[in-house]
C-alpha cells in the first residue's frame, strides 16, 4: 500500500541560488525509484536518501556527469534554500509515491532535468560499447573469509552493472564470467593486453569492466563479556573495480573502495543477498553505498572518452564499422582514421602500433549493429584495412 507524508505531498523546487531559472525547452522529464533503508528510526532521514539514490538514477538516465551530482550528496532535500551549482540540471522533483516497510523506504520520483545545462559529453550521443565480466574473490583466503557471503561476486556485479546500464552513455553487453586480469598493476602485461584484444573483437566491445572482492571478513566485538555486551560485529567490504580500453589496452579506471558496518548475523546463518532484510541492515546499506559509488565512478570516466569502433569490411572508397543504430550511431556524424599495424619481434611476440592517419570518414548509411562511412571532403585512403581504428569526432 502507497502512503504520502506531508513531505513528499508537495512538489520540491531545486533552483540555484534561489533565482527563478526559466525551464528550458531543451528540459525534460525522468522516472526512476529509489530505496533506502531505515536506520535507529529515522525515517525522515531514509525518505530524503531514498530520493536522493532516484535523483542519482534519473542523472544517470539522463547522462549527467555524476560528479556535479556530489554537491547536492549531503544537501537537505526538504530545504527550499539549498544551495546548488548554478549549472546543476535538475530543477524540479516530484515524488509520486512512497511505499514503506518496517525496515525500508522506497520512493517513485519524476525530476525535470535541463538538458542544456547537463555536464556531460557523451560525444555526439553514441554509446560505448562495454562488456561487463563477473566479480570474483581475490583468492582462496579471501573466499574463506567470506562465509555466508559466497554469493557476493555475482550480486555484487549486479548492484554495480544493472546502474551502469541505465546510463546514457553506455551500451551494456550481457554479462561474462571470465577469469580475467587478477593483478593490481597500474599497467598491463604483454598478455593481457592480447586477451583484451581478443576479447575486443570477439565480443565486440570497446571497453571491459571486471572487479576483485578482497576481504568479506568478519570481526568479533571482543574476548571478554564485556567487549561482547558492549560491542557489535562487524563485517568489511573491500572490493576493487578496473575499466579497460580494449582496444588500446590502456587502464581507464582502477579503484578501491572499502567500509565496514554491524553484522547482524549469527555465525552459520544463512545470508540471502536479495533479501529485505539484508538489504534494509547497516551491512547491506553500506554495501549498496559503494556500489552506487563504483558505478558512479566507472560511468564517469568513460562518459567523455571518445567512443571507437573496428573496420570490419572496405568496398571501393567505403568503409563499413562495427557500431550502428543501437549505439545511437547517425548520418552525417564523422570519424577519424588509425591504422594498425603488427610486428613480430625476435622471440615471436606480436606487438601493435598505432598512427592516426588524419582521414575523415562521413557516416552515410546505419544499421543495426554497423555503419557505412565514406571519405569526408574527398580525403581518401587507399590502405584502410579491416581492424582499423575509427573514432567519433
């Protein structure tokens, strides 16, 4: 059943500075829910995070550079003269229903978002193509630390993916379970970066995102009563995420993010990562925190990142490459040329080179998963090969 508190009955206006900012044309509005859990009886409190986590998944929506969303993290959403950034793109917030539990608020929002003063560069609107791989355990002790939570790789992968999904400058592939890249290195391997280039032209993608769980592993309150009367358990979270341009072999993000909170349960219980309960408990709380963060941060560094694609066939002075329609591809955009070339060393190696060659290429045909391009103004190349590089201007 749907209740409405005072709070939400009116409709919040969010404008800088308290000026009258006129609603552009450009504006429009966005859907999305939000959930938070109610912590020592606040529900005030977990009503204003429940809006604030649809607010953060209406920008996502909408492709807004999530970092402005900061400055209104730990704003006082019932507050009239809060003060905003003059170019902050939500003006307006309406909450359209609130359903509550014993243990949880969720909330139905609609947010009126200017366009035109979005922070954002989705570069033309075309989606980067991204693969997401499973989470996985660091290694055989960390999954020994994480008893009860065995589970966690794979929802944790969801609590990060499935927001990832909704943005706009991103066009998600199903998710792989792969056993990918384990170290921590701030650079890559030699094979490591081949096998994100066979990933990259197996499936198709340009950029790869994996994760590691480190520690799951529980703390006692203490040894003595006292300690145990006193005292709660608690748990760490301790995760890391990696982005990867495939197709450069180039390290995009590389994060730790890390917390600890209560723990509710007792030792053999067994833990339902979906459940209300878990959900709605400090643990599962700051779980969902930081995955909000993670996916907040993985969208923003690849949000002003140049989307690419592959030559995959030449005709006569065309070229056909492997995005189309669905990553928002459009007639008339254009891309530029680099050629790739492979050289072998003495032991056998196979190393890549890069060089941009300066040609333009006009998109004139779409289709579903590709386009075809001609040379823009003339500027042909006649060594333009399959594998080539393309790149949204």
């Amino acid at each position: 059943m749907f209740t409405f508190s005072s709070f939400f009955k009116r409709t919040l206006f969010l404008l800088s500075l308290g000026l009258l900012i006129p609603l552009s044309s450009e504006a429009a509005w966005y859907e999305a829910f939000g959930r938070a859990a109610v912590l020592d009886n606040d529900v005030d409190g977990a009503r204003k995070a429940a809006v604030n986590d649809a607010v953060r998944n209406t920008l996502l929506e909408a492709g807004a550079n999530i970092k402005v969303y900061q400055n209104y993290e730990n704003g006082t959403l019932s507050s009239e003269s809060m003060e905003i950034n003059s170019d902050y793109p939500v003006k307006k917030v309406t909450v359209l229903e609130e359903q509550r539990t014993l243990n949880a608020v969720q909330v139905r929002v609609r947010v009126y978002i200017d366009d035109e003063n979005i922070s954002r560069c989705t570069i033309g609107k075309v989606k980067k193509s991204v693969l997401p791989v499973t989470f996985r355990f660091e290694d055989n002790l960390t999954y020994g630390g994480a008893q009860g939570l065995e589970s966690m790789p794979i929802e944790l992968s969801h609590m990060i993916f499935d927001r990832i999904g909704s943005s706009a400058a991103i066009l998600l592939q199903p998710e792989r379970e792969l056993n990918f890249f384990r170290d921590n290195n701030s650079s890559l391997s030699y094979d490591e970066i081949r096998s994100l280039d066979a990933l990259s032209r197996q499936e198709n993608v340009q950029y790869v995102i994996t994760g590691t769980i480190r520690s799951l592993a529980a703390s006692d309150a203490g040894p003595s009563p006292i300690d145990k009367l006193f005292y709660s358990k608690t748990r760490r979270i301790d995760f890391a995420v990696s982005v990867y341009d495939a197709m450069s072999g180039r390290v995009v993000l590389r994060r730790h993010y890390e917390g600890e909170s209560d723990w509710d349960y007792k030792q053999g219980d067994y833990v339902d990562i979906r459940s209300e309960r878990f959900l709605s408990s400090s643990y599962g709380q700051r779980l969902l925190e930081l995955a909000s963060f993670a996916a907040e941060d993985i969208v923003t560094s690849m949000q002003c990142l140049a989307p690419s694609a592959r030559v995959i066939d030449t005709r006569g002075d065309s070229i056909l490459i492997s995005v189309g329609q669905s990553s928002g591809v459009k007639k008339g955009q254009e891309f530029s040329l680099t050629h790739f070339s492979e050289y072998p060393d003495r032991q056998g190696k196979i190393y890549q080179s890069a060089q941009p060659s300066g040609a333009l290429y006009k998109v004139t045909d779409v289709y579903s998963h590709s386009a075809r391009l001609m040379p823009s103004g003339g500027n042909h190349l006649l060594n333009v090969s399959a594998d080539d590089i393309v790149t949204l201007q």
